[in-house]
C-alpha cells in the first residue's frame, strides 16, 4: 500500500487539502493517508505552567483533536488513515515522519495569497523548496476532480532529470493523463536558442518513455505564461521542479509580482531533485 502524509494544522486550506488528498485517494485505491500534525508548546507557556501534568494534559488534547479527524476522513472517504502527532522543529518532524512510513509524497494546503507575500515565509512554500519527497500544494477553492491534463512547466536548456520524467509519468499512467512539457524563454526566436531547445526535446523523447506533447513560449513575464497556459491547456495539476537556481528563482524572486501561476487555479506538484 501505498503512503501519503497530509499535514494539517486545521485551518481551512489544510482541511481542504486533506479533503483533496482523500478523495484522491479513494479513487485511485490501494493509499493509505497519514495525517501529520505538529504543535509547539510556548515558551510563556511552559515558564507559566512548566509542570508535567498541564504538559501531558495538553499532549493528550492535542492527541484526541487528531485522533477525531483521522477517524473522521477515514469514515468519510473509507481510506486508511492513520494520525501522527508531534513537536518541535517542522522540518525534523516531517523528516521523521516520511522515513518512517516510506511516505511517496506529501499534501499540503496553500495559503491564497502565499505567493504574493515572501514564498520562503510559511510552511507550505518551504515544503515546496527543501522537501526530499514530491509534494502537492492545494489551493483553498480547489476541489478534487479527476487529473486529465498535466503541464510540466520546466527549463527545457537545463536538461530534465529521467527520475523527474519517470514520476511525471507514473502519475500520468495512474490517471491515464495527457502530460504537456511547457517551456517558456525570454530568447526563444533567436534561431540558435531555438534549435538547441528542439534538439534538447528530441532528445527527452528518444530516451524516455514518457508520452508527451511539446510546446513553447517567448516571454520575460514567466509566471503569467504559466498562467495563461494553464487555462488554455485546461491543466488539472502543474508539475515544477524547485531548482535552486534558475527557472525556480527566477519565478520566487521576480518582483513585479510574487503568485504563482498556480497560487489559486490548480494544485501544484512539486518534485525535487
């Protein structure tokens, strides 16, 4: 069976995305969800009630607060879930969590506006960034329907990693999807550069078996290329890859405007390298 953790601190995209991740789930069959949580005690907290007792008591609440919605998505969507509770540092939890249940990927909600503030200042966006497992950020408005078209917007000049290709098309295959690769570059007419995108294409396709259709852009505003192809692909999930350099920063640092093209439209597959 495979495992999916969905991390959740209750608020409503948290619970929007855990709703996505179940229904998606349930019909694809043979997932099991873990529903991680993580909880701090504060500092004013424990210097003001430091005894162990208060300290259990709060555990045990925050335990019976998530125990009640794993039995809740499980009864509602009849999917195998299993609730993991835990403090301290987000990034050595999550860690911890994906090892130990040989986690495929994570699902996480997505602020509206995330993307319109600084993308390395909450959870989610730092998800996106550092996690060694592919994540799926879920908008708030966005519920599950079945994944038809996949845009993989990518830098084409950089070459694509196969391990990216072979997930790309192992959630392709899974939802028997249409998977286009999107390129969009500020230099495209210039024959040079075009060639070597076509060539670097060709390539992909002789040594892959991902099926897949090719298109390109010219354009210096790359997130509303994204956007626009988006709806003109009718794109049910946008697959990226969070390069530390490059086409990933020069998406996060572009300071005209900081939303994604998929901030509020449809869910974001992040798959690191």
């Amino acid at each position: 069976m495979n495992t999916i953790i969905v991390a959740t601190d209750y608020s409503p995209e948290a619970e929007n995305a855990m709703n996505y991740a179940a229904s998606a789930a349930a019909s694809i069959g043979n997932y099991e969800i873990i529903l991680f949580n993580l909880y701090k005690l504060s500092v004013h907290t424990l210097n003001a009630r430091s005894n162990s007792d208060f300290i259990s008591e709060t555990n045990a609440s925050h335990q019976r607060k998530l125990n009640k919605a794993s039995y809740q998505l499980e009864h509602a969507y009849g999917v195998k879930t299993t609730a993991y509770l835990a403090t301290g540092d987000f990034d050595d939890e999550i860690e911890k969590c994906i090892k130990q249940y040989d986690a495929m990927m994570v699902v996480v909600g997505m602020p509206k506006k995330s993307f319109e503030q600084d993308l390395m200042g909450n959870t989610t966006t730092k998800m996106l960034h550092m996690a060694k497992i592919p994540t799926l950020a879920v908008p708030l408005d966005v519920k599950y329907t079945p994944i038809k078209n996949i845009l993989f917007a990518c830098d084409i000049m950089r070459g694509v990693h196969k391990m990216i290709l072979r997930q790309v098309q192992a959630v392709a295959k899974l939802f028997h999807a249409e998977v286009e690769l999107f390129y969009v570059s500020e230099k495209l007419n210039e024959l040079s550069h075009q060639e070597k995108a076509d060539a670097a294409v060709q390539k992909l396709r002789k040594n892959n078996d991902l099926d897949f259709v090719y298109k390109n852009v010219e354009s210096s505003e790359i997130i509303e290329a994204i956007s626009a192809e988006i709806d003109e692909f009718h794109a049910d999930v946008l697959v990226m890859v969070p390069y530390k350099y490059g086409f990933w920063n020069s998406i996060v640092h572009r300071s005209k405007t900081r939303e994604m093209a998929s901030g509020n439209k449809i869910p974001l597959f992040s798959i690191p390298l």
